[in-house]
C-alpha cells in the first residue's frame, strides 16, 4: 500500500487531505511542522510527501532541500496558497514533483498524487532492474566486444572512444546484423550515463498507430485499450540513453514528435496535457539510405540533422573478411560456455571456406552458421561440414 506523508502546519488542512487521501486506499501519516516531517522521513520510507511551504520552524522548501539527501527515494509535492510561479519554479529546480495551490482542487489532487506515485513506481522499477542486471554487466560488456581488427572495424572504434563520453547524439548506419545494436551499448557503457538505464526501441517492429504511445506514453482513457496510464521509453530512460533502432521505420508523425522532444527535451504523454521534462542520450540506427529516405519523402530531413550529430558507419562482414576466424573463435567458444561443454576445433580449411562465403546476413547469419556447425558436427568442424551445413 502506498504511504503519503503530509507536512503542514494547519491541522484542519492535514486532516482534510489525509481523509481525502486515506479513501483513495492510501495510508496517510501527518507531521505539524517541518523538523517533526524530516525526522519522520529519516525513520521510515514514504513514498510521496505533500509539503506545505510557508511553516514556522523550518520552512518547506528547506524541508525538501534537506529530504533531498536525508530521504532521497520520497517524492515531494510542494502546497501553497501563497504560490506562484517563481515559487514553483524553484520547488522545481529543488527537486520537488509538482506543486500545486491550496486549498487543492480535489481532482488536481488526487491526479498529481496517482502520477508521482507511478514515477516512484517507475524510478522503484529501474532501481531494481538496475540491480538484477548488475550481476549480467560483465556478461553484457563481453558480448557486445567488437571482435576483429581490420580497419573499419578500428575506425569504428576509434569514434566510439571520442563520441561516447559525450552527449552527442548518434546515428549509426550499417546493414542488418552488422552489429549496430553492439555499437550502440559500447556509446552507453562508455559514457558518463552508464549507470543509467539504456532502453532500446526497435520502430520496425511496433505498429506505426502504437509507437507515439511506445515512446512518449499514454494517459488512461486516451484511446479504447489504454485502461491505465503508461510510462513511455522516453521516460523510461530519463537519465540515460535512449536507442531508437531501425528509426528509417518511424511514421512521420512520431517523427516530428521525437524531433520536438529533441528539440525541447520534453515529452507530452498520448492524451495528456503536461509537458514532461526527459534528460535522455538519444542514439539511433538504421539500414535505410536517410537521405534519399528524404528524396523521397518519407523521413524529416530536420530530424536527421539532429540526430546524426555524428555519423559512425559500420561496415559489412563482407568488408571485414579478414575478421571472420577471429569471429569463429569466439563464437565456438560462447557457444560451448551456453551448452556446458567444451570448444569445438575448426580446421584451416572449413575456415577458409567460410571466410569466402557472402555473408548476407553478416555477424548474426555467421553466428548461426557456428552453432549450426557445432550441433551437426563431430569434435573438429571439417571442410565437408561447413559445405554441408552452412546453408549456402
């Protein structure tokens, strides 16, 4: 159950928002005065705090100030019947989540209330998918190792070593299963918003009616099916990277959306009204030609300039032949470690061999053709073997 604390100090006001908040199923402590509200908040976890501004003793805008290092993890909506904007700019920049005039309009209310408790749901969410992924980190990092050393494959990294500790956005280009998504996670481990979230977007593979909805969210009762409100990718990924996939994909509607967020950086949510600031690392990718999607219509050419800040090309595994045995090797070796047994042998010849083939389908298809390989094979994959099973 949720638990709210208010901190005011008019007892018919913290009496009147507690029975409002307590039939609303919320469990509702009251403090009269600023210090009495702190030491609460240091003995136990609230997860929003409806402030009072003007209090003897402290002062509410010194109470958040201090909640903002002594109880980090509880949301503040500051309330004030002397408000206005310079105030409500200033709770703002202090940390606070809204703030809203008294004496409150009950649906303004209860609406601000529902809202920081889904951030707080929100940061919970992130919070502990940031803590089960910590022991996948290492695993991650080592997957999305860039195996090889031919020369566009070092002036790929080159870039990524110069870009990723900036805030520049990124597009990346390059066929499919080149390796795209890999360079995208090596810009966000090697950037200043690491510990943050990366949250990937593939547009390709959502509806083009859904992807606003995808990205910026939904409030309830916007559309038929939305019956909750939803937090949107860009949300999602406050304070680290967003990754746009495929972007060549997106409708031109979402597009200029996404350009207006860049522009702004701020989100409104589908059927909402408030503008959501969102501090967000956006990278994108695609397969498609950009510009003459531009020629033809069907891409902003406003939006391609902001996101292609830097361009990073990554080359073909037809490019980068001379990477392919290096390739192999490590693939036979992740191969074994997911199967609990040890690495298969490739002779000179089956190596030769592959390394020839035209890889369509680049580093995924070879990857596939490996395991392949190691399923139907005896303890060293042959030359007969690569010809046989490598589906070409």
């Amino acid at each position: 159950m949720p638990r709210l604390l208010i901190i005011d100090d008019e007892k018919a006001i913290r009496h009147t928002l507690k029975e409002i908040l307590e039939y609303e199923s919320y469990k509702v402590d009251e403090a009269a005065d600023g210090p009495t509200g702190l030491d609460m908040l240091i003995q136990d976890k609230y997860d929003v705090v409806l402030c009072d501004v003007k209090m003897p003793k402290m002062d509410g805008l010194e109470v958040l100030e201090r909640a903002r290092v002594l109880a980090p993890h509880s949301t503040f909506i500051m309330v004030s019947a002397h408000g206005n904007v310079e105030m409500a700019v200033e709770a703002t920049k202090k940390g606070a989540y809204d703030f809203i005039q008294k004496p409150p309009d009950l649906n303004r209310l209860l609406v601000t209330v529902r809202n920081a408790l889904d951030h707080v749901q929100l940061a919970t969410e992130t919070t502990k998918l940031s803590s089960e992924n910590k022991t996948l980190k290492k695993k991650l990092a080592k997957s999305s190792e860039m195996i090889g050393e031919s020369a566009g494959l070092q002036a790929v990294r080159k870039a990524i070593e110069k870009v990723a500790p900036t805030d520049a956005r990124v597009l990346i280009t390059g066929p499919n299963g080149a390796g795209k998504e890999m360079v995208a996670r090596q810009l966000h481990e090697l950037s200043q918003r690491s510990g943050g979230p990366m949250v990937e977007v593939n547009c390709a593979a959502i509806p083009s009616e859904l992807i606003e909805s995808e990205l910026f969210g939904h409030e309830k009762g916007s559309f038929t099916s939305a019956v909750k409100q939803r937090i949107g990718k860009f949300e999602q990924a406050d304070g680290g990277t967003l990754f746009l996939d495929e972007i060549g994909d997106m409708s031109l509607s979402a597009q200029a959306k996404v350009l207006r967020a860049l522009q702004e950086s701020k989100i409104t949510r589908v059927g909402g009204e408030k503008e959501i600031s969102v501090n967000v690392r956006v990278l994108a990718a695609t397969n498609k030609d950009l510009l003459q999607e531009i020629a033809d219509r069907n891409f902003r050419e406003d939006l391609y300039h902001r996101l292609s800040v830097i361009l990073i090309p990554v080359p073909s595994l037809n490019e980068r032949r001379d990477d392919v045995p290096l390739l192999i090797d490590k693939f036979l070796k992740d191969i074994a470690q997911d199967y609990g047994n040890k690495p298969k042998k490739i002779d000179d010849a089956a190596l030769t061999y592959l390394q020839n083939l035209d890889w369509r389908g680049n580093i995924r298809e070879l990857r596939n053709v490996v395991e392949r390989l190691v399923i139907m094979s005896d303890a060293t994959i042959t030359e007969a073997d690569a010809k046989a099973f490598a589906g070409k």
